[in-house]
C-alpha cells in the first residue's frame, strides 16, 4: 500500500516504527486523540489491529495522533503501577508512609519469587506499566478484565475491555517511555489468583477491612512465608506430601491468627508446588490441592501466637528509579 506523501518529523517517524514492531509482537493497536488518552474512534477494542499497513497509513497522515494497546486482544495483562496524588492519599498505610504501586507490588511479592522482569513503560506521572502474559482462559471463568485497587493500593489492571498507551504516546506532562525491552513474562500465579478471587465489593455495601493490610506483612510473617515456601520448593520424591502439608499448616496458622490471608497462601503454595506435579513422581495436582486445603485447615484452628508488633516492610531506598 502506497502512503501519502505528508511530512513527518524523525520524532515522529521513529513513533511509528516503535508501533509497528508492537504490532509485529501481534499487539492490537488503535489511534487515540492527540495529547490524551480518549480513543479516536469508536468500537475500538474491536477495530483495533496488527495491519502494518493500515498502523503505517494511518499515523502518518495524523501524526500527531496518540497509540493505544488493546490489551485483551493482544494476549495482555498490564499492571498499573500509580503514584501517589500530591494533594491526597488513598487512606492506606502505603499511602501514609509515601509508598507508590511499585512499592506495594513488590512488598506483596516478598516471599513469592519477587516480580519478574518484564515489559515495562514508564508514565508521565512517574508510575509504570508492567506488562504479562495473560493466563490462558479456564473453561467457566470470565478473562481477566480492568481492576481498580483490587491486587492493592495504587495497583490497577488491564486485561479484556481494556487498554493502555503506547510508549511514544505523549500527554501534556510528559511521555510514555519504555523502560525495559524484556519480553513480557507470565502472569505471576499469585497476582491471577487474586484478581480471580477478590471480586469487587457492591457499591451498597458497607467496607470491610481485612485483618491486615495485604502487602505490608511484618518482617517476621513475611520471613515464615519465604522458609515454608522454600521448604516446598525443595521437596524431594517421597517427601512431597508432607512438605506440602507443613507448610500449609505453618500458613494455616499464620490465617488463623489474622496476619495472612487465605487466598494468597492457598495461591503461594500451589505456585510453589509447581515442579511436584511436573515432576518425575506419581504426585497429582489433586493430591497437592488436597494437602494444601487439608493444611490450611489444620493451622487455621490452631492460629500462630505472635510476637509483639514490628516494623513493617519498608520500601528498597535501592529501588530503580522512574
């Protein structure tokens, strides 16, 4: 296809080479309105493409025109890590203390492997999108969709229905950049099953407060989580079953005493049993789901006594910058 002859500066030819190698990744991209973020067309989930030519026409007869990533179509799950508003926070101990999305996501990953390199697009307002895989569908459930503060404070999602700006994007404070080129990873197993598990409360009812702020364990809670997973991660033939079941119960424990919650350990263990039921055993993922819930069990009714309140986990002072 031939394109019109129309002047574009570098800046803006080197922008359309960036949204044309998105779009050989086989992400759906869309034109947005110049300087924001509303989409410039209509239906544009499914108008979005990965036509090189169409994307190439396109931005270089409206230049100034933004990029927008169909994140459902294009096999996504992008984590928003946001910053906190100057004249506001969110009420939270993040917010208080001056933590940002990026903080909390990776104090909820101490434990669970850490946050995997991936993706990631710096905003104009200092966050950053990271970038996943998106889990395959499970017969029955819905694809992941859009979340607002569901995975935790300053942590919103983008998955079916939604979509983020490109880098090379640009708003009037700033633009979309990216940060890292490494190729997106899988969506962590326990950032799925949270936003599989933790649905939204309805607008009518009154808020309830968990136990404990998810994200923000005490070093000494997060210090039994990294050695129970360990323990299962280590777990040799033979020995599966029962490093499974301890751990569950130390967890269960931890549950039943308010400081953990369910969900997120029941999700921690089955990550971390991961390489059992691959493995060369005769150990199914049923009889790992069994010890699991049988552990959790056991410990719930027997809480943890704990020891007197210690510092929370801080933000890394060593933290890549924005």
């Amino acid at each position: 296809m031939t394109t019109p002859t129309v002047h574009t500066s570098p800046a803006q030819r080197a922008r359309i080479a960036g949204w044309l190698d998105l779009a050989a990744r086989g992400w759906a991209l869309f034109p947005v309105l110049p300087g924001r973020k509303q989409p410039a067309i209509r239906s544009w989930e499914q108008r979005a493409t990965t036509n090189p030519d169409r994307i190439e026409l396109f931005f270089t007869t409206h230049p100034d025109h933004n990029a927008g990533i169909a994140v459902g179509p294009s096999g996504l799950l992008v984590v928003d890590c946001d910053t906190p508003k100057p004249d506001q926070t969110d009420g939270t101990e993040a917010g208080r203390d001056g933590w940002d999305g990026w903080d909390v996501l990776h104090a909820m990953a101490d434990g669970r492997g850490g946050v995997p390199a991936t993706w990631t697009v710096t905003t104009p307002s200092g966050g950053r999108h990271l970038y996943f895989r998106a889990p395959d569908p499970v017969a029955g459930q819905a694809a992941l969709g859009n979340t607002s503060r569901t995975l935790g404070p300053m942590l919103d999602t983008r998955g079916k229905g939604g979509q983020v700006l490109a880098p090379g994007s640009r708003l009037p404070n700033g633009a979309y950049q990216l940060a890292d080129d490494t190729a997106p990873a899988r969506l962590p197993g326990w950032i799925t099953w949270r936003l599989t598990m933790r649905r939204p409360a309805a607008a009518s009812a009154p808020p309830v407060a968990p136990p404990v702020a998810l994200g923000y364990r005490s070093v000494y809670v997060a210090a039994i989580v990294r050695a129970e997973l360990a323990r299962v991660r280590s777990a040799g033939r033979g020995g599966h079953n029962a490093a499974v079941f301890t751990a569950a119960r130390a967890l269960g424990q931890l549950v039943g005493a308010g400081v953990l919650d369910h969900h997120a350990a029941e999700a921690d263990l089955t990550d971390a049993a991961d390489h059992i039921v691959g493995g060369p055993c005769d150990c199914t993922a049923r009889d790992i789901a069994a010890s699991i819930t049988s552990g959790l069990a056991h410990g719930t009714r027997r809480p943890r006594r704990l020891p007197p309140p210690v510092e929370a986990i801080r933000p890394n002072p060593h933290k890549e910058s924005a």
